[in-house]
C-alpha cells in the first residue's frame, strides 16, 4: 500500500483528478504485480521492489 499511495498522491500533485489518480495508480501498481509473477509466484512484494521495477513497467506500456 506504501507504493500505491505514493503514486496516487504524486498523480494528484500534477493535477489529476483523484478518479484519475487512484485508477492511474491502480492500474500501474496491478501491472507492476503482473510483470512480476513469472519472477516471483503469487506471494507478495516489498514495497521496494514494486518501486523498482515501475518505471520499467511505465515505459513497456508507453512503447505498446
């Protein structure tokens, strides 16, 4: 949750909407967590490593 507040509260401080912001963030937060599970199963993540792999995951999805 740690991530996922830090990217909604970032989205909101550039000028989304906090709709916007939360689904932004959710969506990234959840596609984080899909690129992963080959790597690491189905248990959780450290906060450090979701913040790790998101930009990465940010720019395979603006290159698609």
């Amino acid at each position: 949750g740690d991530v996922l507040a830090g990217m909604i509260g970032a989205y909101l401080g550039q000028g989304l909407s906090p709709f916007d912001a939360a689904s932004l963030g959710v969506y990234l937060h959840a596609a984080v967590g899909e690129s992963m599970r080959t790597e690491y199963g189905e248990g959780g993540l450290l906060a450090g490593e979701i913040a790790t792999r998101l930009p990465g995951v940010v720019r395979e999805l603006g290159d698609g």
